[in-house]
C-alpha cells in the first residue's frame, strides 16, 4: 500500500520516486508500484534491511523517507480502525480482537482507540476489550516473547509467505507485548499451511478474499477458539487487512479449476453427476 501511494502520488507530482521493497515481494504488489514509472528498487534482503538502508539514504542525502511507522501521523490514524470498529457495533465495544502483528504499531494503536473513544464520552463505559496478536511462525519475534514471558524481542531473520507481515526486528514489539498483557489476551503464532487454511475458510465462509496477513489472523483466531482463548459467547472482531488479489502468488499452487471439460451439456452432466439434484 505504501509503495503504490508513493508512485502514485510521485508521478502527480512530477517528482522523481526511488520505492525500496524486498527482492522476494510478491509479484502483485511489484507491478502495482511499477505501473506508475518511478524507481522500484529490489533488495536482497528482508524488511529490516530496507527500512536500514533507507534511513542511510535519507541520511546521506536530501531525500525524505516516507516510512509510514516512523510518522506519527500515520500511527495515531491506526486508531480510526478502532472507532470504525465501535461506530458499526452501535458505539459498543467488542470483547475480543485480534489483529495480525508487523510492526506492532497497529494492535497498539487499535487499543489506544478504544480506550480514547472512552475518553471522548462516545461510549458509557470504560472499554474491557481483549486485544490479542496474531504473527506467522516464520516472523514471530513478539509472539516468541510473549511466550517465553520476557519483554525482550528478539530480531529474526522471517522466511513466511505472509510477506507483508516480515518485520523481523518489529519497533513497536514491546509495546505489543505491553497491550495484550494488560489486556489478558494472548499472542500466537500460525504456519503457512494454517495461513493458507485461513485464507479458505474465510472466502468459502464469508466471501472475503484476504491477503496472506488476513489469513494469519483467522489461522490465529482459530487456534485461539480451540484453546479456549476465545470463548463462545464473546463477540469478537478480527481485523483483515488486504485483499488476496495482492498475493496471487502464494495461492496459485493451491486452487484453480474444478474441471476443465468440453463446451457440452453431456461433459457437464459427466464432469458434476451431483448438480443434476440441485
């Protein structure tokens, strides 16, 4: 999202755009930032590298690096997504949520916004939200931490497909930690065949082709839901943060045609004996 914003936006203006992404990327969000002619530049590296070497660059020269979770601005408007959350709840607050973790800014400031919505007097009683994290197993530096019981997060080197979650040395991480203890939530981490799993379950269930990231979330949900961490009776929102037509490459082993047959009434009636009784 931020780098197509960036050349978006650059080629507007007329200004000359350098966009730094990890040379593993998926081929999607390549060509999105591409399209608009600017400068994308592949590193061999992860996320931490890059966001290193653009710090170096600003640094070095007159440029300005337009790192969205080193902008206030950007980190504080996170909060909307939990003001939108309580708007469409009827100003109520949910009693659990779970939101994937890169960075970490975004749970913390999902949490920030429920407890300001208080503040404000646009809800009459203090939020008890249980804020939980969800990380994939190949980038789970916090969910690590959280289980170890340690508030140090330890940097990793992330092998995972949900990509846009490969922060291996997350800023906010301690924060994180800080946000869902005080809120008795739980952190977990899922594989990539549970990411994949949740990307299924949440379009064949509810119509919605999420992002790898969205897949963490539900995979995370749903083990939580097996281990008692979410209850029943609660009503629980999990945050899915990007449409799956962003990360076609990580699906595209995994579904395709259910039959390729010939242009006939008999090739279909052959193909699906079972949809002559629906």
């Amino acid at each position: 999202n931020l780098a197509n914003a960036v050349a978006a936006a650059a080629a507007r203006a007329g200004l000359p755009s350098y966009v730094f992404i990890p040379s593993d990327l998926e081929s999607g969000k390549i060509l999105t930032t591409a399209i608009y002619g600017g400068n994308v530049v592949a590193i061999d590296g992860s996320y931490d590298d890059v966001n290193r070497l653009c710090a170096e660059l600003a640094a070095d020269r007159p440029w300005a690096f337009v790192n969205v979770n080193v902008r206030p601005f950007y980190a504080e408007g996170s909060r909307t997504l939990a003001f939108e959350t309580a708007e469409q709840l009827g100003w109520q607050t949910p009693d659990h949520v779970v939101v994937p973790i890169a960075s970490g800014s975004l749970l913390t400031k999902i949490r920030k916004g429920f407890d300001e919505l208080y503040e404000y007097g646009l809800i009459d009683e203090p939020p008890r939200v249980r804020v939980s994290g969800a990380q994939a197993e190949g980038c789970s530096p916090v969910a690590t931490a959280f289980a170890e019981g340690t508030d140090v997060v330890r940097p990793v080197k992330p092998s995972t497909i949900a990509k846009s979650l490969a922060i291996g040395n997350p800023a906010d991480g301690p924060f994180a930690l800080d946000a869902v203890r005080e809120t008795g939530g739980e952190i977990a981490a899922v594989s990539d065949d549970e990411i994949l799993e949740g990307m299924r379950l949440l379009a064949r269930t509810e119509g919605i082709f999420g992002e790898t990231a969205a897949g963490v979330t539900i995979a995370t949900l749903k083990k939580l839901a097996k281990a008692g961490v979410v209850r029943p009776n609660e009503r629980v929102v999990a945050y899915v943060t990007g449409h799956g037509l962003k990360t076609l490459d990580a699906v595209a082993d995994h579904v395709g045609p259910t039959a390729t047959i010939a242009p006939t009434l008999d090739a279909f009636a052959a193909a699906f004996p079972e949809a002559q009784e629906v």
